[in-house]
C-alpha cells in the first residue's frame, strides 16, 4: 500500500479496510486481520492499525470480541458507505466540480470516463433496482 503525505495514515489504513468492505471482500459477521497481521501486511506500526481499527469502531463499522479479534458489524458495510459518502460529498466532491468547470469538461465526457474505469478496475455488477431508477 503506497501511503499518501496529505492525509494521516491511520484514517488511510480505516480506508483500505472500509474498501475491502464495500467491494463484500470482508461481509458481516466475518473476522478481519488481526491489527498485527495487518501492520505486517502493510508495513507500519502495530499502534497505527489499533488507532484506525479503534476508529471504526467508534464509527460502528466494526467490533472486537475479546480474545477472538475484530468483525466487521452486521450494518458494517451501511456504517462505512455512509460515512465514505459523506466524507466525498464535503471534501472531494468540490475538487472535482472545481476542475471539470475550469476545464471545460461535460458531463458526458465524465460519464463516459466512469464507464471505462468501472470496466478497466472492477468486476461489473448488476445494478440494483435503486439505481436503475
């Protein structure tokens, strides 16, 4: 995991777990890394993962059973969707209108570059009846 300057890396670790979450690689009810498994994983400190699982925690994506190690919440995956929307809406989302206003680019374009990355990074899923609509 290549770890960004502009943010603390504990929030970046909360990220990478909530990821591996919402693509349903980690559903409810199901145990996540250990905090030093993970730190191995991903090279930092055993205190770094405690404070980004103590911070999901606090958010009720995911919870510890003592002796047994942490799960991810039965709302896990809601929990972590909305937090993550949020958290978009009010930092990157402004970022983004910002720069396709000043460079001109439509809507169509954007739309049209969504699709290539769907196809290019995820598996296609079938839309739900929600977003058909």
């Amino acid at each position: 995991m290549e770890f960004r300057d502009n943010e603390a890396i504990y929030l970046q670790i909360a990220a990478y777990v909530s990821k591996n979450i919402l693509l349903g690689k980690w559903p409810a009810e199901q145990k996540i890394p250990s905090v030093r498994d993970l730190a191995i994983e991903l090279q930092v400190n055993l205190n770094t993962v405690m404070r980004s699982y103590e911070f999901l925690e606090k958010l009720g994506v995911i919870y510890n059973k003592r002796g047994l190690g942490s799960f991810v919440a039965p709302d896990g995956y809601d929990k972590v969707k909305a937090y993550r929307k949020e958290r978009f809406i009010q930092q990157d989302l402004p970022v983004f209108f910002t720069n396709i206003y000043l460079l001109g680019i439509s809507q169509e374009e954007i739309a049209q570059w969504y699709e290539q990355f769907k196809v290019n990074n995820y598996e296609l899923k079938p839309k739900s009846a929600d977003e058909n609509k």
